[in-house]
C-alpha cells in the first residue's frame, strides 16, 4: 500500500539533545512538508522541499533542520537550540500540484523530559 | 492571526443530523482545502475548491465559496459516529503559502 511512514510515534528529547524525526513516502511524490501541531492550534509549517537536494525554510524553521538526499524520504531533525519542542510532528506530501492535495503521515509526539 | 479561521470552534450534533461549519479568510486564494483528523492522527485531505469554482460535492460533503465575502462553508450530510473528528480548512494565497486554521472539532452523538 502507497502510502507515508513516520517513526517513531513517540519519542522523548532530554536537555539539550538533538533528536531526528523519521519520513518515508512510497508514492513517488516530489515535495514533502513538516509542519508543527500545538494543542487547539493550525498546523505551521517548519520546512518544506519541491525537489530532491533543495529544501527552503517555512514559518518557523528556527531550532530545525532536515536533508532531502532521496525521493523517499525527508527527516526531521529537532536541535537543542529549538527551546520549546514538545509538540505533534506531522510529515506530508503531495504530487503534481505542490500544497495541494496533501498526503499526511500519523505524526510523531515529541516531549521533552 | 492566522489567514484561515474555523467557525464554530466546536460543534455536537445527533447522529443523522446535517454538520455546518465556516472558514474566513483575510487575503485572495488560489485554492481552499478542507482536511479530516481523527484524534492522534495525522490529517486526510477532503476536499480542494478553486478561486474560481463557487461549489463542490463529494460524497456526503458539499463545500462553497464566496471569494466576495472571503469564505468557505463545509456540510457534511447525514453524519455518522465516524464523521467525529476535527476539521481544518487549509487556504493557498497567491504567493503560494498554505495556511491551517485551527480547526472546528465535530462530536456526532448516537
């Protein structure tokens, strides 16, 4: 089934550790998106890529960083400069029409101990 | 404040019952969204609607748009248990940004 992974479901940072988020996408899609979820908010976006090996910042990209070295997969990486990580992470992807159509992961729910 | 804003922010309807629920908007839009999440799950897209189509059914779901009055509405017909869930719409201005609104959370009683 075609379809978008993320691992792990949960996952817990201690102080001022680097942690990586996990997206794997079997669809052939070109741009993949991570954006943030905070309790009774909208999703803002932290990173998005059109293109394998490009990659542009979003809305709050600051404490982040991702790669994009193959089609398949997009991860995340939450630094220990990002102070207020405890959030849900969702990951997604769209085909020809880029923000459209969005294929959206399970997500992952970061805490901090 | 964000481009795109839900109304209600919480709806709870019988089951059977027709679901409303309202997007505004602040600047012009190429396309407006509306996605599905269950909770603790990731989002489903629903529906796209274009700036220049006035209304679009899937299935139960029959979305408008006034781009004159910078809104969209969702109805969902006939609701079932499984229709309980949140409800984003998701706006594309024109220099292709995609904002979130935060969402109409829809309890379907049985």
């Amino acid at each position: 089934d075609g379809g978008i992974t993320q691992s792990p479901k949960y996952l817990f940072r201690k102080e001022g550790q680097n942690v990586t988020l996990s997206c794997e996408q079997n669809l052939n899609h070109d741009a993949m998106y991570w954006y943030r979820q905070d309790p009774g908010q909208g999703l803002r976006l932290i990173y998005y890529s059109q293109i394998v090996n490009d990659f542009q910042k979003g809305d709050i990209a600051e404490g982040y960083s991702v790669s994009r070295e193959k089609k398949e997969s997009f991860p995340l990486t939450v630094t220990s400069a990002q102070k207020n990580p405890t959030a849900f992470y969702l990951c997604a992807s769209s085909g020809s029409e880029f923000n459209e159509k969005l294929f959206f992961g399970s997500g992952t729910q970061l805490s901090v101990l | 404040s964000q481009q795109g804003e839900e109304d209600p922010q919480a709806l709870s309807i019988q089951e059977g019952e027709n679901a409303t629920m309202n997007c505004s908007y602040k600047t012009s839009i190429n396309n407006l969204q509306w996605y599905r999440q269950n909770s603790g799950r990731g989002l489903v897209h629903l529906i796209l609607i274009r700036s220049n189509e006035r209304e679009k059914h899937s299935g139960r779901l029959r979305v408008t748009l006034d781009t004159s009055k910078k809104s969209s509405s969702l109805l969902i017909t006939a609701s079932r248990a499984a229709d309980t869930a949140s409800y984003f719409c998701a706006t594309e201005t024109n220099d292709y940004k995609l904002s979130f609104g935060a969402g109409t959370t829809v309890t379907v009683r049985a």
